[in-house]
C-alpha cells in the first residue's frame, strides 16, 4: 500500500540568530589545587576540616572567576549588562 499523503511542514516564523564571529579572549582563572584530606584522620579532625575552610574558599575565589569570564562573553555578544 502506497502511502499518497506528503508531510507539509510549515514554517511559522523565521527567526534571525545573530553570530557573533569576532570576539577578544576573555580572561580565565586558573584552576585551583585543592589539598585532598588526611585519609589516615577523622573528616571531622582539626585538620580535616581546616583542608575542607581552605578548598572552600579556594573554589569560592575559583567561581567568582569563572563567573567573570562568563560575564566577559555575554557582554562581547551583546547579551550581558
């Protein structure tokens, strides 16, 4: 059984993309080194948990960074503020 049906497939609205082609390398942050912790002692040591204060601030500073990067892009694109 042939099928005599043709899908039509309609466009509603044409869309206009703007690309952006050029654009000025923003700055990144260089990717923290995190201290692992002391297998060999409790999570909740002294200085377990002093390891965790200092990775935490580490990546705190780390995605302040990345976030600026981020920024840095969309306003090249004309999407940010």
């Amino acid at each position: 059984m042939a099928c005599t049906h043709k899908r039509v497939n309609k466009i509603d609205e044409v869309r206009r993309v703007e690309v952006v082609t050029k654009y000025e390398k923003c700055p990144a942050p260089e990717e923290p080194e995190l201290k692992p912790l002391l297998e060999e002692l409790h999570i909740g040591s002294k200085e377990n948990i002093n390891r965790i204060m200092e990775n935490t601030v580490e990546n705190k500073a780390y995605i302040k960074g990345l976030k600026s990067t981020i920024e840095c892009y969309e306003f090249q694109a004309g999407i940010g503020e």
